[in-house]
C-alpha cells in the first residue's frame, strides 16, 4: 500500500483508540511512527527526509510539523497548533493494548522503572511487559540532576492509568529493590492490583509465627528452593506481606520479594519478567529507534517523542507476535531417531532468535516494500503459563 494510504489507515487506528488526540496530533503520530518503524530511528532529520520522500512533501515543512508536535503550548511566537498534553493519552493507550490480548487474557505484569540519558533525562515509565518485550503506556521525563522526591511522580503515573483496567482484571506490579518502599507497595494494593516488589537483603523481619524479628537472610533457602511465608518486614516502619526468598546460583544476589498475594500462590519466577523491560529501554535506545541520539534539551518534549516511541514500540510487538504465531511449529518427532534436533527438543519449543519487536519492524519493512495492508493490532499467544485457583498469573 502506497505511504499516503498506509498513513492514513494508520492515523484513523490512532483516532480511535487514543480520541485525545486532535486529528493534526494523530497524523503527526501516524507520519513519525510509521517512519520509525522503516526507519529504525526517530530522529527528526532522518524521519523528516524519509516523509518528504515518501509524501512527495518539502522536506523543511515536515520538519516544522514535527517540531511543532513537541512543543509546548506558547514554544514559538505564532504557533497555532493545539499543546500535546500526553498524560492526557495514558490511559487510552493502556485500553489499547488490553484490547489486543487474546480474549480472556484479563491479567497484566507491570512494571516499574527509570531510564537515564547521559547526564540530561531520566524517563520514568510504567510498562506493560509481554512475552520478553516491553511496552510503555505512562511515562514522566525529568531533568537528570533535578532535586526533589520520584514519590508524587510515580503516584501520578499510577493514577493516570488506573482508569482503564477493569475490576475484574488481575494486575502484577513489578519493581526492582532500588525502587521499593513501603509507600509504593500500599499504593498498589489501594488499586486493587498486586505488588510483586524486590527488596534488599539487609534488613530484619518477623515471619508468622515467630516472637522476634530476625535477618531476611536467615529464611535463605538451598539453591533452586524458594522458602515462601507471611511476615512483617521492617522493623522501623512494619510491613505486613508475603514474603518469597529465591536462591539460584545462576544469580548473583538471592531474590527476596514482597507481595500482598497468599504465600500459595506466587511463584518468585514470576520475577523474571521484570527484567524484560531492560529489553524494551534498549529497544527504545542503541536497540531500536535510537533515543539516545536526541537533541532535545526540554523534559516535557522528550515526553511527547516517548509517545511515538511507545506507539511504535506497540505496533511492532503486536506484529511480531501474529509474526511468531503464524509460523509453523517445529515437529522433531519427525526427524530421525539421531537426529541432534530431535534429541535436544526434549519437548520445548525451539528459543527465540529475534525478539517480537524484531520481528514485527521486519513484517512492518516488507508490508511497506510490497505495497501490503498493515494489520490491525492485535497480540496472538498467551502471556501467561501458570494457572492457580480462580485465577491465572503471569510467570
């Protein structure tokens, strides 16, 4: 399909499922995004010279349409289009990607991170992860070395999505233990979602049943065993929660995670899927569209350019997943009894080469080269594996 087409399609996509935006915002949207995807970069010179090629446009009115989409209300004398106000989008873009699990799919693993650049921008960022991936849906970009507290920002970020979960949606919230504190950890229960909260080993605590607190290590179990059990952390500031102790040798430090789930159910493997949006920042960086090469000086700019970010970053781990779906599963029992594949399957599927965001630019390129229709989003296969009383949990 010719560029003006794609665009388009692409444009009313964004209109309905982010009615925020004006319909200039969403074409600016639509124009930068759909170049990122061919591109891999969004930077404004590249994207601005692939859409006045593309577009049959001067190249320096594509630029100025795309400088103008970040700016402020007010950034330059003149200006008629409307201030961007992206928190406004959080939770529309969070409804769009419920939209796209599978059916029944009412379950998400959040989580919880900061994302620096040099010494200019630290992003924070409220991602949902899937299947080794990572997609933004509420972000806060702050000057690197301004003071204050992360506390109101993270609370905010919250907030702003909390409107487009359902009730009856099961929510894991996921942070590593340079973010914990006991606040973060009763914000999310008064959600109603789930905390899911590494913490660090030095400290004390006081499992069910004991008289006195005692070191978290103490409860360390034998390498590959989890010792799981409800205690009151924290002998200053008490905090009543499940607590799961995990040793692996593959790991350097033991995993220690509270949560407010009973000690039966969760699982601390769960854990490992908090490491998938270090993934999902290095896609956004030296990985995928190359953030780190921005020019930007304002907070508040790079935050609108994390939108197209996070929308490509969508689109992409939609189509890479109908990618991986649609191709035909591996069949080793068909091989020769000698085979090496055969004997090294051992009854699990094959690992992954290329990362769903990889596969989905790939699809995305030869849909652009071939004149193809771009498939609506859409997320096939499950997020999840592990399945307990009335409810199923991510893993």
């Amino acid at each position: 399909m010719p560029p003006k087409e794609s665009i388009t399609e692409w444009t009313a996509q964004l209109r309905e499922h982010v009615p925020e935006l004006s319909r200039p915002q969403a074409k600016v949207l639509a124009e930068w995004s759909y170049a990122a995807q061919a591109l891999q970069r969004v930077g404004q010179s590249q994207v601005s010279q692939f859409l006045a090629l593309a577009l049959e446009q001067g190249v320096e009115r594509v630029r100025q349409r795309l400088r103008e989409w970040t700016w402020e209300k007010g950034g330059k004398k003149g200006q008629k289009r409307r201030e961007l106000v992206v928190a406004e989008c959080f939770a529309s873009l969070l409804r769009w990607v419920m939209s796209g699990l599978p059916a029944g799919e009412h379950r998400l693993t959040v989580v919880l991170d900061a994302t620096s650049l040099k010494q200019e921008f630290v992003v924070l960022a409220v991602s949902v992860v899937y299947r080794g991936c990572a997609i933004p849906v509420a972000w806060k970009g702050l000057r690197a070395t301004a003071p204050g507290a992360w506390r109101p920002h993270w609370l905010g970020l919250l907030e702003q999505v909390r409107a487009a979960v359902p009730g009856d949606w099961s929510v894991v919230v996921m942070a590593d233990r340079g973010l914990f504190a006991d606040w973060l950890f009763r914000a999310i229960v008064d959600l109603g979602w789930h905390p899911f909260l590494r913490i660090n080993s030095q400290g004390l605590c006081q499992p069910a049943g004991a008289t006195q607190f005692q070191p978290l290590l103490n409860l360390l179990p034998a390498a590959g065993e989890t010792w799981r059990g409800a205690v009151v952390c924290f002998k200053s500031t008490q905090l009543a929660a499940t607590l799961l102790v995990y040793h692996d040798e593959q790991y350097e430090h033991p995993w220690l995670i509270l949560t407010d789930l009973p000690p039966d159910e969760p699982q601390a493997i769960w854990y490992q899927q908090r490491a998938w949006v270090e993934g999902g920042f290095k896609d956004i960086k030296r990985g995928g569209w190359q953030w780190q090469l921005t020019r930007m000086t304002h907070p508040e700019r790079v935050a609108r350019l994390w939108l197209v970010l996070a929308v490509a970053l969508l689109y992409s781990v939609s189509l890479g997943s109908q990618v991986e779906a649609d191709q035909p599963a591996p069949q080793p029992q068909a091989l020769p009894q000698t085979h090496v594949a055969r004997q090294t399957a051992k009854g699990l599927p094959p690992p992954r080469r290329l990362s769903l965001v990889t596969l989905g630019r790939l699809a995305t390129l030869v849909a652009l080269i071939s004149n193809k229709h771009l498939p609506q989003v859409q997320f096939k296969g499950p997020n999840s594996c592990l399945t307990l009383t009335r409810k199923t949990y991510p893993c």
